[in-house]
C-alpha cells in the first residue's frame, strides 16, 4: 500500500444542501463505555462516512471517503497510532476538553507531526493532556476534533470490534493494515 501525505484526496460526491440533509437524518454509531462522550461515526450514501464529537455534535463533523475511514480503521486496528505515554500526565476529561484555552491548542497542533493511515485517512495528532485531535484528510481546510483520551479509547476500542464497519467491499479492502503511517512534517 502506497501512503503519502496530504493531497490528491478524492473528492466526496456531495452537495453541500444534500451533505446537511444526510447528516442531519444520520444514525450515529458510538462505543462508549462510560457514558455519552464519544466519537460517533455514521456511514452515508455514496460510500461516505463522518466522524463527530458527540460532546459538541454542533461542530462540522469530519468527512470521507468510506475508502478514508478504511484506512483510518485498518492503521487502528493493526496497532500503528502510538500515543507516547510522556502525553499522559494530567489528563483532560471528556467535558473539561471544552475549557482548554484555543491558545494552548493552537500551540500545541504546531508542535506534533500529523500521522494519516492512508492517503484519503483522517489524521492523528497526540498531545499533552491525554489529548487527541483528529482532523480532515483535506489537510488544507482546517477541520479537526479534540477528544479526551477515554473518548479515543473506546472509538479505537470500537473501531478494532467492526462497530463502524459498512461491511461491504470498499471498506473490508481498506481496512487491510496499512505498512506505516505517514507523519507530516512540523510546520
């Protein structure tokens, strides 16, 4: 499998009223064990999934490809997102995420190198705090959700269970484990 960073991202095949329509009727899957703070995904027509924070499900959720969240899938669940445990001091939890100051974050996403499963995978940052931010495969657009450490435990937890899968062959092709995973460099 080739991974590159950034870039050639397939367009999704969706108009923006339909896209809004789709996520407003969506059916959010999630694999929380502590309660109601999670990532949820929903898998869409057009082989399109998104991922939300349910914590703040008014933020844009993040948009791709099935093929994306396949690679996204596989890199979780052959173990290659490795979280350094020095992060872990002083965890945020899935509410008190929301009182982080947009200085701190800010600071911190120009520090860590992006890593993505595939060329059309969401992408990973870990920083201090127990923190995760996920963020479009459109590196350019600026999207990106923050979660708790709890929150992207039971997602990955979720994820390696098959709770997101569409089951049909785009994504069980993607979800083949990626051979690494691409870091983009610090900007």
């Amino acid at each position: 499998m080739t991974l590159h960073v950034g870039g050639n991202v397939r367009q999704i095949d969706a108009e923006p009223e339909w896209l809004a329509r789709q996520l407003a009727q969506a059916e959010w899957r999630s694999a929380s064990t502590g309660g109601s703070n999670c990532a949820e995904v929903a898998l869409l027509p057009r082989a399109i999934t998104a991922v939300r924070d349910s914590v703040n499900p008014d933020q844009p959720p993040l948009i791709m490809s099935d093929t994306g969240f396949g690679q996204f899938a596989g890199a979780v669940s052959a173990n290659l997102f490795k979280r350094p445990l020095h992060l872990d001091d002083d965890p945020v939890t899935a509410i008190g995420k929301n009182s982080l100051r947009t200085e701190w974050v800010t600071a911190q996403l120009a520090l860590p190198a992006w890593q993505f499963g595939g060329p059309e995978s969401i992408g990973a940052a870990f920083l201090p705090r127990g923190v995760t931010v996920l963020c479009s495969p459109r590196t350019g657009d600026g999207r990106f959700l923050i979660f708790a450490q709890s929150e992207i435990t039971d997602f990955f937890a979720g994820i390696k269970a098959g709770l997101f899968d569409r089951g049909n062959e785009a994504v069980g092709a993607a979800r083949r484990p990626a051979d690494h995973l691409v870091p983009i460099g610090r900007t």
